[in-house]
C-alpha cells in the first residue's frame, strides 16, 4: 500500500485529494496547522476512513516535517498548504512569502534528506503569469508576477526545478488555473457570489459586495485537477503541467450566469462595487493552455463553466436552506 502525506488536508484541495487517494487504496497521511477552531468540515468523508491518519504541522517549522516524514516514509508528497488568497498578500506579504516559498523549501529539504526517493507535487498557480500580454500561457511562457502571492510562487516554482535537477527528485508542479467547487473558500468570488445568490433567493439577503467584474479567468472544477496532480506523480519522470480548461469568462459573466441560474433577472439590482476589494494590482486575463496534460497525462477536464456554476450554487442554496431558514 503507498503512503500519500498531503499538506493543506483541510482546504479544497486538499480533501479532494485525499479523497480521490483512499478510493485508490493508498494510506493518506493529512497534515494542518492546530488552530483553536474546529476547521476539518472538507475533510468529514475521509476523517473516520482507516486508511487515513490526520496529523499536525506547519510548513513554518522544519523539524515538524522531519518529524513526519521520518515517521511515514511516504511515497508521494503532495504540497498544498499555504497563505491562498491574493488579495490577501498585499496585507500579509510577509506572511505569504513564508508559508509558500520558504515553507516549499523546508519541505523540499526535509524531502531530501530523508526520503529522496518520494515523488514530490507543489502546488504552483497560474497567478504566476501576471499580465503577461502572450495568451494563452503555457509551461514555457515566461512568468510576469504580480502580487506578493505570485511571487512567492514563482520562488516555490523555481525551487522544484532546481532541486528536480540538482538532487534527482522526482519533484513535478502543477500550474493550476483557477479551480473552485463548493468546498472553495467563502471569501474566493465564485463562492460569495454563489452563497449570496442563494440567500438572496431565499430571502435572507440583499446586497452583494465585489470588486473587479471585468477580470477574466480560466475556471475549472477543483475535483478534476486534484486528479491531475495524482496523474504528475505516476509519471516516469517528473514535469511541469499547466492544469486549465482553455476556455475564459470575466467575473460578471460567472455572476449574471448564476442568477440567471438562480431565477434572479439582472444582478445589477443587487451588486455593489466596493474598491476595497481590488487588487493594487489587478490582473486582468488569465487563460490556460493545457495541451501538454492532454497528450501527456491523458487528462481533459469534465465539468465546463455552466456545470461548475450550477454546482456551486446548488450546494450553497441546499447548505444554506437547512442551515439559516426555518
């Protein structure tokens, strides 16, 4: 049986996957951050699995990690956790930086040094484009950071090449464009504009706060990439993947979509824009060429724009309608 450790176990991602490991037999070994708060709701269709152990760390203490994989020996390590939000790295950059960049290098060290043999996945991100003007990007199109987020990225980016070459590990990124579902985090926009909706429809609320409509993304669904990244793994040599559907729609387009999904009419009778939720500085067009996936990993995306918004909205409109109406 192989042994899977994943940081980030609670996030998005992270319960996805480790979902998608257990029903592949393996042992899954889910590392979080202790915090006072009971934070380990994504992961309740797993946390009672045999096969799965939760443990605790922080990629801002290397001997936790040493700890832990002298402890496992895992086969694989899949590199999730960090400070995720963009917009947040403009108020937290120091914060960011260290939990993405200097946190993918004690990991990387722990890794070679105790289980060199273990295939290594970092989570890279397509922020790490900026507004590059070459569209669509691809795992040759140069990187053009632009927020503190980005740019701890391009750092953790960098190291796994240098250490895939320095070292022999067997150490892949995967370049996720935007991927979201309804375990996405409440303050990502696709998720407060879902939720809102939802309450909006049942009544419960009536004004919807964003920033940038205009920003155009490549969204995907979080359940079909996490495949993605098993797949980089099962690889004989390690790479890097751009990890996108290749198709863009603005922030506007996702919102009318959804009340129009919802039976809301015009969302501008609900819509205010805040200019506190912009960026300082916006990127505006990001858009994903995953051809290199397709031929080499055999893997398309199955859910499109339409069907992860329908998605998303009707989890939140069910979640919320047990849990805030009488």
């Amino acid at each position: 049986m192989k042994t899977a450790l994943i940081t980030g176990i609670t996030g998005q991602d992270g319960s996805y996957l480790a979902e998608l490991l257990l029903d592949k037999g393996y042992k899954v070994v889910g590392v979080k951050r202790r915090t006072s708060l009971i934070s380990t709701t994504r992961i309740d269709s797993v946390f009672s699995h045999i096969n799965f152990t939760l443990e605790y760390g922080s990629l801002h203490d290397a001997g936790c990690f040493w700890r832990l994989l002298t402890k496992y020996f895992p086969d694989e390590i899949y590199n999730l956790t960090a400070q995720s939000h963009v917009r947040v790295s403009f108020d937290v950059p120091e914060e960011t930086v260290d939990s993405i960049a200097m946190g993918t290098l004690r990991l990387l060290e722990a890794c070679r040094s105790v289980c060199p043999e273990a295939k290594f996945y970092q989570a890279s991100s397509s922020e790490m484009y900026g507004d590059n003007p070459i569209l669509p990007f691809n795992e040759e199109t140069a990187l053009c950071p632009a927020s503190p987020y980005a740019c701890a990225k391009v750092f953790a980016h960098n190291l796994i090449r240098n250490y895939r070459e320095s070292y022999n590990l067997h150490a892949s990124s995967g370049i996720l464009f935007n991927h979201e579902s309804p375990r996405r985090g409440e303050t990502f926009v696709t998720r407060k504009i879902t939720m809102a909706a939802s309450r909006i429809k049942l009544g419960l609320q009536d004004k919807l706060y964003l920033g940038n409509l205009s920003a155009k993304r490549d969204w995907g669904y979080a359940g079909d990439y996490v495949e993605a990244m098993w797949l980089m793994l099962q690889q004989e040599k390690p790479d890097d993947f751009v990890i996108a559907t290749g198709k863009s729609y603005t922030v506007k387009e996702f919102l009318e979509y959804v009340f129009e999904y919802a039976g809301l009419g015009d969302p501008d009778r609900h819509v205010i824009t805040d200019a506190r939720l912009y960026r300082p500085h916006e990127v505006p067009y990001l858009l994903g060429d995953p051809s290199k996936a397709k031929k080499v990993l055999d893997w398309e995306p199955t859910v499109d724009f339409k069907g992860l918004a329908e998605m998303m909205y009707t989890a939140d409109y069910a979640h919320i309608q047990a849990t805030e109406t009488k």
